[in-house]
C-alpha cells in the first residue's frame, strides 16, 4: 500500500545522530524531508544510515548546504516548508575549542532558522534544546528538575549548557515577538541504536565505559532516553496543537548511577564487558583530572548534583511515551559490538 506524501519539513543538521532517527520517522511517517547539511559530501553516508534505519527510497528526501555560522541557504532552505524541525548545533563531540565561540554558534544558527522559518511562514518550529538548558548552574537543586526550571547563567556552567540555555532563550524571545509557533524539545543523555559512525557525545559514555578507558568512574547519576523515543516526541510537537508555546524534557525519569550502568553492562555482555570497571573515583580526584582531561569537563560541573528530570508534561500532554532507560543503553552496548566500534 502506498503511503500518502504528506508536508514538507525542514531538518537542520541532518548528519547528526538525533536528526537522522527524525528523518528517519519523518520519511516513514509520509512526509517529505529536506535536510541541512554543512558538508555536501556527508549526503552518502546520511543516506546509507537511513538505509540501515530502514529507508529503501530516497525520493522524499532532499539536501541543501547550509552552516549555522552564515546566512547562505537558510532562506532557500526553508522555502515552501510546512514545519522546521530545528536540531544543529555545536555538541561536545562537534564543539569548537572556544567556548564562546560554540555560544555564538548555537545563538546566531538558530536566530539565523527562526528567521528563515519566518519569513516562509511555516506553521511551527520545533528546536532541540536540552536537559542542559534546565538543570545546571543551580545552588540549591529540587528532588526532580520540570520546563519551569531555567538553568542559571550566573552558575558556573560548561559552554555546551549556555549554548543550549541561550540559544533556546534567543528562540523564544525570536518567536515571542514574530508570533510564531515554537515548542522546544530537551533530552537528556540520549541512547539508543547506532545506525553508523556518527553517534552521540552521550553515546560515547557507554563506549568508554564498554573499551575500559574509564577504569574508575565519576559519582554521579543522570536521565537518559532512547533516541527513537527522542524522535517521535519531535513529530509529537510538530503535530499535536497543545505542543506550540511549551518545552518538554525528554527523559525515561530514571535517573542511573555510572556505576548502576556499568554493573548492567557486565550483567547483559559477559565477555564483551570484561574491560568494564565498577570502582568509582571520589569527587575531588574528578576535579583534579579534569583541570588536564577536557572530557571530564563538563560531567565534572554535574559533580555532588541532583540531575532528575521529569517526563509528565510529555506524557501527560503529548500522551509519549518513552521505553525504559535500560533498554536505550543495551541497544546502543549492542550496535557498538555490532558495528565494531570498540
Ligand atoms: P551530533 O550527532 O553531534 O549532531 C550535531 C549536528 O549539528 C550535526 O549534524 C552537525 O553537523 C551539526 N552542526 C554542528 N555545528 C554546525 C554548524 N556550524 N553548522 C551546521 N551544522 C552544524 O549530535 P546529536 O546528539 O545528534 O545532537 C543534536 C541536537 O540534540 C543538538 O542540538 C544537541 O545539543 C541536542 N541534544 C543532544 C543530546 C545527546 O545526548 N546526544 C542531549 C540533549 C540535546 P556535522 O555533521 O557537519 O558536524
């Protein structure tokens, strides 16, 4: 049976590993995608990713180069698009050495969306923000972080959360005064199956963890979600109409310790998980190293943190409803065995 062609949706970014399970969804779903890329040459591999997800044709699927940092094709980009869905952005596995350079990309990219969307009239934007825009910075933490919760920019934050806190504001204050239709997504660690080599920062966790290279670990627990669940929250905000003007956590709500995590991977890949530690590192030695190990950075800021968020606005309004966290890590354990990336 052939599926109706539905929209067309702008995906910024679509090289990246939460976009590519977007346009995966999208593409299954009957819509038509057309999709950012800041390198042209990656178009292959976004493709043979898509094939891998499931994808056999490529017919409702356009590219078009664009960077966050100029304002080439953004105009072109969003021309005749029904909804952008709004997902580039510097990470920490992306993220320039600069911190305030990786702000000003975050900001500016996304000013440079918000009005290209505008200006084709598109029904809604959707961005993704994250849990980072939320939950850091903070003196005194709540049992469990909500949308209500702004991470404080007085705090001391890494780059990567003011980016993702700024950036955000910059959009709501963008769609505040044009009068458009904006809902913003935060997940938080984002796991899952790996369709190629391009993964997530979060997904390297389970990565280092599985290689051993994290011979003690960080006390330290923090929300994690699948990124099929990530996507399909995405296409819940681009469509059901109490989404526009509202931010939603993505998160399965179960907060898990390095070391739960490290426990499960032993518990479900014997061999495969022999280099896997379980000791953990007092706090004060994560300090220490990550004046030297630019990796522990930013985890080192979440140190002696409460980090819960909370799923019920999504559940309860969009009616999502996200697998649980352990599954998300065994899927992403598995396809790094599989794709032979450890
Ligand atoms: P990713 O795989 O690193 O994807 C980032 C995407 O942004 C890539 O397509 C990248 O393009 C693009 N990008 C970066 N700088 C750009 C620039 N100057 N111009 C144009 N495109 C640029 O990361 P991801 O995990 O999918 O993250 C996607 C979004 O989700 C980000 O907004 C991130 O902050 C957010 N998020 C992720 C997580 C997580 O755990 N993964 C959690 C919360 C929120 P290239 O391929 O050319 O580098």
């Amino acid at each position: 049976m052939k599926t109706e062609t539905k929209e067309l949706v702008l995906v910024t970014g679509g090289s990246g590993y939460i976009a590519i399970n977007i346009i995966l969804k999208l593409l299954k779903q009957g819509y038509r995608v057309r999709t950012t890329l800041r390198t042209m040459s990656r178009q292959d591999e976004v493709k043979s990713m898509l094939s891998a997800g499931g994808i056999v044709s490529f017919d409702n699927l356009e590219f078009i180069q664009a960077d966050l940092m100029n304002d080439d094709n953004w105009h072109e980009a969003a021309v005749g698009v029904t909804y952008v869905i709004h997902v580039a952005s510097p990470t920490p596995a992306t993220r320039p050495d600069d911190g305030d350079e990786m702000v000003k990309m975050a900001v500016d990219g996304t000013l440079r969306v918000m009005k290209a969307a505008k200006e084709a009239k598109v029904k809604r934007v959707v961005m993704t923000s994250a849990s980072g825009a939320v939950l850091a910075g903070h003196k005194h933490h709540p049992d469990i972080f909500t949308e209500d919760d702004w991470t404080n920019l007085d705090g001391k934050i890494d780059a990567y959360q003011r980016s993702k806190t700024m950036a955000e504001q910059a959009a709501w204050a963008f769609a505040k005064e044009n009068k458009m239709e904006l809902s913003t997504i935060l997940p938080v660690a984002v796991m899952g199956p790996i369709l190629g080599k391009d993964f997530s920062h979060s997904n390297q966790i389970i990565r280092t963890i599985l290689m051993g290279k994290m011979p003690f670990l960080m006390k330290m627990g923090f929300d994690s979600v699948d990124v099929r669940d990530v996507a399909e929250l995405h296409l819940l905000a681009m469509t059901k109409q109490v989404a526009a003007g509202e931010r939603f956590l993505a998160t399965t709500g179960e907060n898990i310790t390095y070391k739960e995590e490290a426990k499960f991977l032993r518990q479900n890949f014997g061999d495969e998980a022999n280099n896997v530690s379980t000791r953990e590192m007092p706090d004060f030695l994560v300090k220490l190293l990550a004046v030297f190990m630019k990796d522990l950075r930013m985890p080192a800021t979440f140190l002696g943190q409460n980090t819960a968020c909370s799923n019920l606005k999504a559940k309860n309004m969009l009616g999502w409803q996200p697998r649980p966290a352990r599954e998300g890590i065994l899927a992403t354990a598995r396809s790094m065995i599989e794709l032979n990336l450890l």
